[in-house]
C-alpha cells in the first residue's frame, strides 16, 4: 500500500521507528508501512467514525502446524487454548518466569493451523521461545511473515465493508468478565478469555473480528487484489498514525511500547483478553494469581492528557512521568488526537492519584479518570 499516493513511511519520518519490518523479513521482500496519506487528522476521524484500511503488513506471522498444536500452546501460554475451536481467534502471552510480560500474540486458528501474529521486533524472539520448548510435542512453528500479511479495516463500520470481500457476519467478540479476587476454582468457563470469530477468506487466510475491527490475513501474492477490491468499493486508506491514536484513545496497550521489562498483565488491562485465570500452570502463573487475588498490581495503565503548550511533539516512548519532581512511570504511546489533542498512554504507580499535577519531560499531563 505504500504506492499509493500520499503515502509516507513511518521510517520516513522517524528511522529508529518500531514500526517498520523486521531486518531477516525486510530481506525476505516485506515493505515498508505507510504512517499517513497525507491527511492524518481525516484519517482519523474516517476510523472513529465510519471505516478505513490500514496496512500492517509489518506485523510478524507466526504458522504453528501439527496435530498437537493446540494442547501445546496451552501449556506455554497464558491463555486457555485447549478449547479453541476451528474459526475461532484469542489472544495469549508469554510470561517470564516472575509473571512479566515477554510476548504478546493475536490468534487464528483454522483447523490446520494456529496463526500468531506479533509486533514487528517480537516474531524471532516468540518463534525461538517456541522452538525451545518443542521437545518432541508434534508441532512446526515456523515464521510465515515472508508469505502473509496482516490488514486491518478499523472502525465501527468494518464489518459491512468486510462484505466486499464475500464474508458475512462475523460476531462480536465474546468475552469472559473478569471475576473479583479469590474467585472459586471452576467458576470460570473452561475456554480462551475472549472468543473472536474468524471466517476464510475467499483469497485465502482469513479475517478476524477484534475490538477495534477486522484483521485480514491475506497471502502476500494476493494482497494487492484484496487491497484494489476495497478501495473500489469506497473504503478509504489510513496510515499508522490513525491507527495508533484510535488505539490510545481505546486505552489498548502495546506490548514493548506500552510495557517495560517489569510489566505484568494486571498492570497495563491484558488480564481480560489474554490471560485465563483458572486455567492452571503455566509460566508466569503465581504472580498472576498472587497480584489477582490481592487486587493490588504495583503500577496501572493511565491515559494522560498533554497540555502541548510548551512543545507540539509528542513525548518519545519511555519519557519519565514525574510528580514533584519523582519519577512515577513512563510514556509509552503518544499521538495527537484529531478530537482529543495531545494524549498517550502511561504506566504510573497505582498510588498516583487521578488529579495529581504530572509532568512528562517539560509538559503538563493530567489523567483521565474515566
């Protein structure tokens, strides 16, 4: 999608970007990603407002073939996936053995194989991790970003523009709400903590119904086609930029940008998509259920408004937040919003008080209570 006019790639703007591909895919004949087509404020109102496509093609893919594939993802991951169904999607992590997060990865499964799909920068280090722990479970992870791509088509109308492409009626996600502290054994369904409906795609891959939209899985050769049939139909583009403010302002956090070495899942709201809490052993696991049943995670995910008076650039990823001049935790993701201004999301200390007067670098932020 990057020849399409206007377009202009995020590595363009910023060359130490995240979002760009990975250097063994870029080898492999994986592009660049557009951040805008030249309007990011328009392409941010067409996604809260109506539907746009995004190209995350950059995003890496992960194929986990072979007849025990599931049972085995169940033992490593957070997530219960012994259950999962043929067209059925969720979200899993992987926890170091203190219960931090080390990995974070969408799901597909379509009765052949389990797909993962991770931020651009994670895939080699998910896919060694489960090459590590193959044993000899029948299982063959392999990195499948060279052969597929992810695209998103985001916004409250992304199911009528999925019918475009012959596929109707993908359901809302189904999610599991979250029990209280010390919650009895067996009171949660023995299934992923969220359901999202997954259907082929007549090109091949698959789309997937998520929070925020539908994520198509298409088979690079295709992509192009796929892309030329939306935008005949009158979906529109956007760029990364959109994306990522739709994503703040929806307060979904984004593993390595959002996260530090020290974060859990209770930490930054991973506990409701990717994380069964009765699910039994798995790395990670005491700190979760120790964290869950005090009720008490050390730090919280908060969305901060900037004042934007003294800089109109958005702060870097990892700027301290300070209060009285402490350290109180960190900016992750920072964008201007087309109705919002300034916002990111922040990691603070969970004693940080909803009015407190913080700072970020030398601007003034405050925290959305809501």
């Amino acid at each position: 999608m990057i020849d399409i006019a206007g377009a202009v790639t995020a590595e363009a703007i910023d060359e130490e970007t995240r979002d760009q591909p990975e250097p063994v895919h870029r080898a492999a004949g994986v592009g660049p990603v557009a951040a805008h087509y030249g309007d990011p404020m328009r392409e941010q109102r067409t996604l809260a407002t109506g539907v746009g496509l995004v190209d995350r093609s950059h995003r890496g893919v992960i194929a986990v073939p072979g007849e025990e594939r599931m049972t085995w993802l169940h033992t490593l991951t957070s997530q219960h996936l012994a259950a999962l169904r043929p067209w059925q999607g969720t979200e899993l992590l992987v926890l170091s053995p203190h219960g931090h997060v080390e990995q974070h990865a969408m799901v597909a499964e379509d009765g052949e194989t389990t797909w993962l799909d991770t931020e651009p920068g994670m895939t080699g280090g998910l896919l060694s991790y489960l090459e590590k722990m193959r044993f000899f479970s029948r299982v063959d992870p392999r990195d499948a970003t060279a052969d597929h791509a992810l695209l998103s088509l985001v916004g409250p109308e992304a199911t009528g523009a999925l019918d475009t492409l012959g596929v109707t009626g993908l359901a809302a996600p189904d999610v599991v709400a979250v029990p209280g502290p010390k919650f009895r054994s067996g009171e949660l369904p023995s299934r992923p903590s969220v359901v999202y409906d997954v259907k082929p795609l007549p090109v091949g891959g698959w789309a997937r119904r998520v929070a925020l939209g539908v994520d198509l899985l298409v088979p690079r050769p295709a992509m192009a086609g796929v892309v030329d049939e939306l935008r005949g139909a009158g979906v529109p583009v956007a760029g990364l930029w959109a994306y990522e403010a739709v994503r703040v302002a929806a307060r979904q956090a984004r593993a390595g940008v959002d996260t530090d070495h020290r974060t859990i899942p209770a930490e930054v709201g991973l506990i409701g998509s990717a994380v069964h809490l009765d699910k039994g052993c798995y790395r990670g696991q005491e700190t979760v259920a120790r964290v869950h049943n005090l009720g008490k995670p050390p730090r919280r995910l908060a969305l901060l408004h900037l004042d934007g008076v003294t800089t109109d650039q958005p702060p870097a990823a990892g700027t301290p937040v300070t209060l009285d001049g402490r350290t109180v935790g960190f900016v992750g993701t920072a964008v201007h919003h087309f109705e919002l201004g300034q916002i990111a999301l922040a990691v603070v200390k969970r004693n940080v008080a909803d009015d407190a007067r913080l700072m970020v670098g030398e601007t003034a932020a405050a925290i959305d209570p809501a």
